[in-house]
C-alpha cells in the first residue's frame, strides 16, 4: 500500500512526504523543539516556505543554528560552529523547555495511543521486556512544556497505533489530569504517518483521522489503527508535495540525501 | 502560560523612550538586574523621565539606581536582598521611606541573595517553588510570609523526615538587564560577571537587553558559547553606550568609586537628592545627553585598558 | 557533609590509569558524562582494562561505552535517560542483558533527561529533592520509586493545592568529563555543547577532567568565563587526547559517525563484542596505544577546519 | 582604650591588627568566602603566609582571582581579568556554597549574640526601625552553608555583642536545630574584635573569649559585651602583628592603603 501511494504521488518518497506535510503544518509557528531526521528537514523546509521566523532549538542545547552542513545528529559539531547560542542542559530544559518558550515539539514514538501517550520504553513488561527501547531522553519534558507536539510516525500499523500501550513512557495532558496535575500544554495535536494525517485539539479529545494521503481510504486508515478511530466530519486528501516543496527539500535542505532515502 | 509573542522577528531594535514606553506600565512589575556589574542604570533614568508609578521594583542589590527611582516616585514596592550604596555608606531615600514613611510609605520583602536567585531561577523554570538551605532559624520568614517550609518525600540519613525552605517565583512584567552586546534579534553576550542575568530575563514575561554596542550577526555567532541569553528571550534591544555608569562594563569602562562615595551624601539630603535628578534626568533628555553632559574628559577617566580573551577554534567541517 | 579535600593544591595531573586506580572502586557509582560530545570513552576503557566490578554508572545517554563497559563485566546497576546507539541503532549488550539478563542482569534505574539533570543538580546543590514539572501521568514513577511528588505550599492560580514530581540527588563516587582543555590545578575550558558536565562534578566525591590539552595558567585566566569548572571540585586532571573517540571534540576532531553505525552489528553478536574489546580494550596498553592502533590516516579522516571565536576585551585598569 | 592598645602594639592600626589575626586563623584553610575589606586583607596575608594554598571565592561570582590592583568591591573588574573562573550567581550560591565547598565564609553584623547569631536588617522594630541597615546579602548563605564561620566586628559595644537581637537575619546552627532543621555547617567558630577574640565549637557552645590583644583586661571585654561573656579557662594575649606579617600587609597587599587606615 505505501508502494502504491508513492506511486501515486510520483516518485515522492515517504521521507519526503511527511517532510512536506509535518513543514505545512508549521505554519505560524516560531520556536520548534526538534530531534534529528524527519522534523529537521520540516523545520528547515518550513523556514524556506511557510514560517521564514522559526527557530529550531536542539535537545543538546544549539539555538539559532546556522549548520554548514545538514546535522547527523542533534549535537553535530556543524550545529554549533556559526549558532546563535549554546545552552547548558540545565538552562535548555529548565528555562527555555519548562519555561514555555518552544511552541511545537516533535516527537516518534514506538506505540501511540487515542490520547496521543506515547510508549518509548519497552514492547513486553518493564522488568524484563521482549524488547528494550531507548527510553524518554527528553520527550516526557517536550511533552509536559511545549505548547503541542506533533508526531511524526513513519510506520501506521494496530501494533503501533495501539488500544492500549504496552508502558506510558510519555504521557499527554488527560493522564496529567488524572494524576492530579494541571498539565501546562495542549499534548499532541497532529500525527503525521505515511497514511494521513490524525489531529486533536486538547485536553478531552480523542485523536481523529482529518486527511489521508491520495489513493489512501479512510477504511484503510481505520483498519491499520488499533483502536476504534474517530473521523473527521471531513477528511480532506493531503495534497501531493509541489514541484517547489520538493526542489527545496532536495536540493537546498538535504542534498547530500542524509535522511531523504 | 505566558503569552506567545514574537520574539524572534526583527524590529526589535528601539530606543530607549520607546522601549520604556512599550513595557514598562504605572503598577508594573520591574526586575533590574546586574550585580555590580552592568547595572541597568540608564534604564531606571529612562523609566523615571517617563514618570512611571506605581511600581514594583524587583533588584538584587538595590543601590543608588533604586534610590533614584524612589526619590522619584516610581516605586510603591521592593522586592530585594540589600539595601545599601555598595559599600560605600547608604542610601538616603530608602532609609527615610522606611524608617520614617517619608514622603510615604515603602512596602519591602527582606530576602537573602540566594533567597532571590531561587525565586528567579523558579520563575524562569515555571517551577512553584524553589527549595533552598537558607532561613532555618532566621526571622526573615516571619516578616516574610513568601518563605515557606517543605517536607522532602525522602526520609534524610537518619530516617527522619526532612525539611527544607522555599521560596515562590518571581515572574516580573519586564526585566531589563545591561550587556556588552547583541545582535539584532537580540542574542546578547556577557563577559566577566555574569550573575543573575539569565535567569532574570527567562523569568520575566518581555525582557530589554540594553547594550554597550550592536554587533553583527558574524560577531556573536563566532562564539556561540559566549551568549548569555538567546534571542527568543529578548523583546527588545536598545542600543545605550555608558548605560551603566556608574557602575561598569567589563572591558569597555570602570567604575566610578567616586560618584558611590558622593551618592550617600547626596542622598542624605532630600532636596539634594531632588536637585541632583532636576539636573541629571529630568535636565537630559536621554542617556547620551547625561554622558554628553559628564563630558569626555571625565570618561577619560573611566577608560579601561586592553585585556583580549585569546580565541578558541570550533572548527568546521572540511 | 562531604570530606573536605585538598583540591586547590598542585599535584592534580596524572595518568589515566592512576586516576582510576586512585578514584574508581569496586561497587562505587561512576558518573561519565558528556552529551554526544566530549564522551569520555577512554576513562571507560581504562575502567575495563582495570577489570572493576559492581559499579553502578550514571549516564544521562547510555551510549557505546556503556554497553562496551556492560560486555565487560564492570556495571551491575544503570541509571539513565536514554539507551541507545544515538540515532544509529541498538546497544546489543544491554539489551541482553536488560531483556534476557544474559549473561547476567542489569538494574536499571529509568529517568527522562530532564529528570537526571534534575538529580544532578540537587546533587550538587545538595538539595534533598528538585521539583520539576514532568511525569505527571507517566508510568516511569510505577517502576522508578525514587519519582516521588510533593505538594506546594503556595496555592495554584485557582487556589487549589498544587502537586509536582520531585527527584533525589544524585551523588556519585567519582564523576569523569573530557574537556577540552585545562590548566594543571584544574581549571576547566569547555566549548561547543557543555550538557550537564559542571552539574556532574560538583554533584561528585571527586572528579577526573580528561583533556585534550594541559595548557598554561595563563591561557585559562585570559578568559576566565570560558572556564566551566573550577579548580576547587576537580581531583585529577588526565592529559589524553582523542579520548573523547568515536564522539567528537569540537574544534579538534569530528565524530566517528562511521564506528556508531558498525557498533549496532559489533554488539548484536556477543562474540564478535568480546572480539572488539580483546582487540581494542585489553589489547591496548592505555589510549596513546588505541589511538596509534588507529592510525594517522584514520585521523585525518575526522580532521576538522579553524573556525575562531573572535576575542573580546576584559579590559586592565591603567 | 582603643588607642592605649593601638599604642602598646607600636603604630599598628585597628585595621592592621585585626587583618593580622584573622589572616592567622586560617591556617590550614583552603577555600575562603569573603566579602571586601578586612576580609580580603586577611585572606591575602594568610596567602603569603600561613596558608599558601587558599582560595577565595568571590559572592559575585569569581574563583581564583588574580588582581592587578587591590580590589575595592567584591565585583571589581580588577578581580576579574586574569581570574581563573567566573560563575553565574546560580552556580556559586548553588553549587559552590550550598554545595559544601567552602571552609570559612567572613562575615560582619550590626549584633551578635552569645550563639554566633547575626543582626543586619534593622535596629528597632522590622516595620518602622531606627535604623533600615542592608540585610543579608549572602550572610544566610554564608553562615548556613560554610564549614565555620569568622565574624570580624571592629567595634566591640553591649550594644553590637547583644543579650538579645533586634532581629536575627542570619541564624546559626543553634537556631536552625529548634527551627526542626539540621545544619551543615559549625556556624560561627571565631569572632575577631578590638578588644580580643571569642571562640565557639559548634552546636550547643555559647562564645568564649578566648585571647585579649596586649594591655586588655578580661574585664574590659566582660563591659563591652552585651551577655555575661563565658571565658576560657586560659586567656591567651594575642601576639601583636610581627615586622614581617606588618611588612607584607603594607607593601604587598595593600601598598595603596585601599583599606589599611
């Protein structure tokens, strides 16, 4: 099915496409908490196209990079010579992430669920898992203090879109709320996947399907999700990236194809 | 949450009179930061043209700047943790404010340097509280209803309960802090001391850098480690050469000593005090009239001589 | 209360392999730390070569020498924020270990990463507890005792009681950073991303800086804003460049992103690990013979470019 | 009787005598909080005398300073250019003071009373005083945090040695244990005056007056202070400023006479 899409779409790959679609999504947006791959090159591309004043800041501390080359990872020596500013992880997470400053986070995850939680941890128990995933770093944080965090899932299957997590690594706004915490963000809002795109609004409210890619059904969309999803009222069809999205993704944001494979 | 505004846009390059004029409303809350180092002094003098009221004036070390302010009537309230002229003796109009309601009352909260680092370290973290080793003992905290006490959750070495002060942020409405320079979009860099600087401008809902020099964007990013505080923080930069006096700009002017030691007899007598802003505020229209008036030769006298860091390589990829 | 060391007098620098000796236990709690950057692999190495046991690490991104100490026997408990190979894929050793406990298993203590600079920072604070305003719905408290929650005593906006998670102090044995350089009493200069590295020295018993250079006192004190620790927390200063490989010190020598890849597959088959620590660990005598194993042609492949900082003026009273 | 003594000890002033003593006192002593003035004179002299490996930390912020000139504020620039380290305010109250770094913090009051206790916020009533002096500054922090504590008080009157505070600022460890609270620190151990010096052990000792300068009685002090005065079973005579230590006082450390008035 994500053959036939591609097809579909021309030759667009699914790196490009939820490139595109995670940097439309940017509009209006100002400072932009991202790791590397995918929401670098929507952050970058948003930056030529839809939001010219954003500001990436990086988990390792860079504001206002200015990289010479694409960055391989979120503390690549090119993010940090010709920066605006470096941070110490202290001044990073407290004052600019718990201090409210980033607008948008993105975040991946292993297995998401209808509140947008997020389970990064372990497939299996805890205490001896069938496998062991990399753990938070810094999404619990991203997603407690950033405004919203849009999710960028690659892989749209009933496993990971999952009726219930396997562990909460990183919860949203409702499960603050039961906790007994008032949560400071609106939690996820969007979920960018190689099917479509999930949106929601905030605290309440249940991810529902708002667009699905061309040649992909809203069936086809329900059917990969593990829960009874909502849908929009209207689900529009995303519309293909343009010849100018994606001259500027391939040849000025990643030219030497670092993640555009 | 604190408003979403556009602090990463240009345009904020403004003067002094129109930085005053956009965020510093009568009844706001103002933090002047700087601790001996980069006061904010031209700031306060702009602040006192306008003719603000009302305030509440939130200062590590309120010194001869928050003397002039209250001398001037900007201020109903100080939040702080010294109130003195350095120590070069004291200050004049906050003693009378204090001591004698004259010409009225002051209200003040008494902490202690660390107290007020937490609370701008709370605020800048949008933490509730902060917890802190200080006050157990001391009577601050019974003229001083914001320290509080903690249970920590972790029993101590003993297996007894422990407990521990705190003390609630402070989120003022503007803070406006003194550096050597910024670029345009406001990412502004420090050298030598630093203090509370930070801190202070993530707590505050706009902040005003206000600046020795305007540098180019090449300048500050050859040395990203050196900013103290990036441009999403910044709501405005104004551009004020000798803002600081007198206190001083590490490498570009020294203190003036003479004018700490001169403040405490002036400020001793009220009239005196009141003759010296007709003539050294009200009198200039803005900062560069007060330097204008002190003349070159005096500066002359404040010059400092040359001292380079040397320079560290961040290499680039080849 | 901590002991109080001599750490001002001269005598600091010394060999890797007697820092270790000197600092390093069995079943001591050893800090590395570094984010991405400045990683201080050699010391990790050193650790292996020295065959310690039963050491709980700490290590906000438990990385490749993580799992290179894991596969040799050195770590029974871990206390992290992030298990990975960076972007590049799995740490095989500790996922054997974590998920079949092959050949043995592993505690594992799970924070996020703001909750280890938390730890951090209430350890060298020496706070009880530090607040911070994550986990609130999160299962990491369900398997992590150590996340707790405490109450406010200032009421929220709405005049409810507000509740905020709480994490304890972290205080290791011995912390060890790679910096880039030093001067022989300690004094540390550290450019490019400075992670949680001043955090994890002073939150130490004692601390070893690993440098890529020993320089002059007097390169240090013409910039002492670059310097991120102070003689006065650092125990031992250890001379040892390219200590920081596969990750990358900036301005000297760029990342190995190569070595990260191939690490998925080395680590996935636990013979082929043991084959690369004989090969590369044991077989060395210290890393000035790892780094000559690797061969100049190697180095020159991570040869970065000059890209200098500018200078600024601390100016000298005349 | 403050000139009889400065007789008997030669043309040494107060300010010299009392930099003498202090600096004396921290033998052994590595790393020194202190504020301008006596302070500064004691730990420079003690620097080339009794303890060459001292370090003073600066409240502003500075390690290891290395001053053209002598420094007439604690934030001079003198003591920044050539010094080994400047921290942030966070940094040197958070982790080197609080967390545990420094031997002996120097400081001043208005009053002390017998249990080392210090006044500097007010004479009188803390609403309206008599008199508004500046508060503490980092003495809360000083005191609750540092090893020991010196207190260096040039005039020693009932009413500055007190029976009871106006109002405590900055408490020892006595109070903070009745205040449910475990110290760190010693709290004040010496206290350095024209007339002698009075020492403390720790939690639950009362001052003593340990030694008086030449030609004081024990008597005297018993007058000037404000609480029936404990003394030590043996009052030493302190040993007036030797040629050297007046030596290195005037030409090295305060050629300028900056503060030796």
């Amino acid at each position: 099915m994500s053959e036939e899409r591609t097809r579909v779409a021309g030759a667009v790959t699914s790196s490009e496409l939820l490139s595109v679609v995670a940097a439309r999504e940017l509009v209006g947006r100002r400072t932009v908490f991202a790791g590397i791959g995918l929401p670098t090159l929507a952050a970058e591309l948003a930056h030529l196209t839809v939001a010219p004043e954003i500001e990436v800041v990086y988990e390792s501390g860079v504001c206002g990079a200015h990289p010479s080359h694409l960055p391989e990872t979120i503390a690549d020596a090119v993010l940090i010579t010709g920066a605006e500013a470096v941070l110490t992880m202290a001044a990073l997470f407290g004052s600019v992430l718990q201090g409210g400053h980033i607008d948008v986070g993105f975040l991946g995850a292993a297995q998401i669920d209808r509140w947008g939680n997020l389970n990064t941890s372990v497939i299996g128990e805890w205490e001896r898992p069938s496998v062991r995933l990399p753990g938070s770093g810094g999404a619990v944080e991203v997603m407690a203090n950033a405004r919203e965090v849009f999710v960028v899932m690659r892989r749209h299957t009933p496993r990971s879109f999952a009726e219930e997590l396997d562990f909460c690594t990183t919860p949203g706004p409702d499960r603050a709320l039961a906790d007994g915490i008032r949560p400071l963000g609106t939690g996820v809002t969007r979920v960018i996947t190689e099917l479509g795109i999930l949106a929601r609004d905030g605290v309440g409210d249940e991810l529902r399907l708002v667009a699905v890619h061309p040649g992909v059904t809203v069936e086809q969309v329900r059917a990969a999700t593990g829960w009874e999803l909502k849908v929009a009222d209207t689900v529009t069809t995303v519309e293909p990236p343009t010849g100018a999205e994606l001259r500027l993704l391939r040849d000025d944001v990643d030219p030497d194809r670092v993640y555009l494979r | 949450m604190r408003s979403s505004v556009d602090r990463t846009a240009a345009g904020k390059v403004m003067s002094m009179r129109e930085a005053v004029a956009s965020f510093v409303h009568d009844g706001d809350t103002v933090s002047l930061e700087g601790f001996t180092h980069l006061i904010p002094t031209a700031a306060g003098h702009e602040i006192i043209r306008q003719g603000r009221r009302d305030l509440t004036v939130v200062r590590m070390t309120a010194d001869i700047v928050v003397d002039q302010m209250l001398a001037a009537g900007c201020v109903t309230r100080l939040v702080s943790s010294f109130v003195g002229n350095s120590s070069a003796g004291s200050l004049g109009e906050l003693r009378r404010r204090i001591e004698h309601a004259d010409p009225e009352p002051l209200a003040y909260e008494e902490y202690s340097h660390y107290g007020m680092v937490c609370r701008y370290l709370a605020g800048a973290q949008r933490l509730p509280f902060y917890p802190l080793r200080s006050y157990a003992g001391s009577d601050l905290p019974s003229v001083n209803p914001g320290i509080r006490k903690v249970t920590s959750p972790y029993p101590a070495a003993d297996g007894t309960a422990e407990q521990i002060h705190v003390v609630p942020p402070v989120n003022p409405d503007v803070t406006f802090i003194h550096a050597q320079r910024a670029d345009h979009r406001g990412n502004t860099q420090i050298w030598g001391l630093t203090g509370i600087q930070a801190e202070a401008v993530y707590a505050a809902e706009k902040a005003v850098v206000v600046v020795e020099e305007l540098v180019a964007d090449e300048v500050v990013r050859a040395d990203p480690n050196r900013t103290l505080v990036p441009a999403h923080a910044v709501d405005a930069v104004v551009v004020c050469p000798r803002g600081a006096h007198p206190s001083f700009a590490q490498g570009y002017y020294d203190r003036d000593n003479a004018f700490y030691r001169a403040w405490s007899a002036i400020s001793k007598d009220p009239v005196r005090l009141r003759e010296w802003l007709e003539e050294w505020v009200y009198g200039t229209a803005d900062h560069a009239a007060y330097v204008a008036k002190l003349g070159e030769g005096f500066w002359a006298g404040l010059a400092v001589g040359e001292a380079l860091s040397g320079q560290v390589d961040y290499g680039r990829r080849l």
